[in-house]
C-alpha cells in the first residue's frame, strides 16, 4: 500500500538525480572519457560491418540538391556521425550531460554542433532553447551547410514527423533527405521511448535513401501537412528496407 510520504520521496529522489546528472555534465574528465569510449565504439562497428548503400549513388544524387536536410528517426540515427559517406552536417543537439557527450562524438567526425532541442510544447521548445536552435539551423543552411535533423518529435510519438523538419525546409528552400540506418547485429532498447537500437559490430549495416522532399516557400497549412505525411511515408519506407538490407527485418 502507498505511503503518504512515497510521492516526496520520489521527488527527492528525482532531485537528487538531476543533481548527479548535472555534476557529471560539469565533469569535463567524465565527458571526455564517455566520448572516447563511444568514439573508438562507433569506429569499431563502422569497421567491422558490411556497409549496404541504396541506391549506390545516394549521394552523387543528393549532391546537385545541396544544401540538403537529412532527416532521421530518433533512436536510427546512433551510428551516423561515424559513417563514411561523405555527407557531413550541422547537427541540433540537446543541451544536457547526453548531449554533451554526443558533441564532442558528432564533432570527432567532421560535423558541427547547434546546441538546442524542441519538444512537445512550445514553452518547453523556448526553454530549450529550440527557436534559437531552428533560426541556427536556417541560417547554416543559407551559407551552403547541410543539416541533420531527427524528424520526430523527442518523447512524443516514435516515428511520426513533426512539423519542425517541414517548417525548416519551406523557410530555407532546402530538400529534405529521408535516410534510415540499420544494422542486423543490434540491441533494441525496449523501454525507450523510440526504441532505440544500438548498432553492434561484425554484421551488415544498411543506409538507404528514399526520395527528396521538396517544401515551397509559399505552402499554406494543407501543403505542409501534405509534405509532412509525403516524408514520414517516405521515411518509413526507407526505415524498412535498411533493415531488409542487413538481412535482419525489424
């Protein structure tokens, strides 16, 4: 039977750990040795599975389009930093002792960093910082930088596009690239809000790219919402067949 006092101790305990969390975020030493180890990890799986494009010319495809937004599934996108495909972007990471690590991994292989994230409200989205992160997204995009965005919205629902990734594409004029990544050898965390898989080294790994998305500047509502459903079935579609490509269906 609950207590009185259970729901106290829970937020103690929640406080606590936000404080432990923050300790470790301000741990220099603690980041970069986490970094290291996911570096050299990432290094490892990228050399020990079999790389499967499709199609085989992605990017001299995706090239002419440059600038581009590549959009990915939360919980996907582990391994991308690290795989040699010579697409390099800015990507929006969260500004929490997670991101901090991510950072420095994302930065190791090329790529630049916009310290932000959204959310499901927009009150959460200004907190973190998600308006100053999307006006920086834009504006890397206007001087010729490619960007990564995930295209679903951080704990809300797995694998539904938000409206974030569309809005960028109709205020930059930049396509938008569904990419998905996979891996037959993986672990899937279930209680994750999306699921994510870790990618394990020694098996295949799949990266296909499904059709551009294209936004006009000058779509109304209905438009957007139509190129927002366009990507997320485009998406889902290439999410498939990476997973068919490692042999190992999801």
């Amino acid at each position: 039977m609950a207590t009185s006092d259970q729901p106290v101790k829970r937020r103690r305990n929640k406080r606590r750990q936000k404080q432990f969390t923050k300790s470790l975020m301000q741990n220099r030493v603690t980041v970069a040795i986490l970094s290291r180890l996911a570096i050299w990890y990432l290094k490892l799986v990228v050399r020990t599975n079999k790389l499967v494009v499709e199609p085989e010319n992605a990017i001299d495809l995706v090239t002419p389009e440059l600038p581009v937004i590549v959009g990915v599934w939360h919980g996907q996108h582990v391994l991308m930093p690290a795989l040699p495909i010579g697409l390099n972007a800015a990507a929006m990471i969260s500004r929490n002792f997670d991101g901090e690590v991510t950072a420095r991994i994302v930065e190791h292989f090329g790529n630049q960093t916009i310290r932000a994230s959204g959310g499901r409200e927009p009150s959460a989205t200004l907190k973190k910082g998600g308006m100053i992160g999307f006006l920086e997204m834009l504006r890397a995009l206007e001087n010729g930088e490619n960007v990564v965005q995930t295209a679903d919205i951080p704990k809300g629902i797995s694998r539904r596009v938000g409206l974030g990734i569309v809005q960028l594409a109709k205020r930059s004029g930049a396509p938008i690239v569904p990419l998905a990544i996979a891996s037959s050898r993986r672990h899937v965390f279930e209680k994750s809000w999306d699921k994510t898989a870790m990618n394990m080294p020694f098996g295949t790994t799949g990266i296909c790219v499904e059709e551009l998305v294209h936004v006009s500047p000058d779509a109304d509502d209905d438009a957007v919402e139509a190129a927002r459903n366009l990507l997320e079935e485009r998406m889902n579609k290439a999410t498939k067949r990476a997973y068919a490509l490692t042999g190992n269906p999801e």
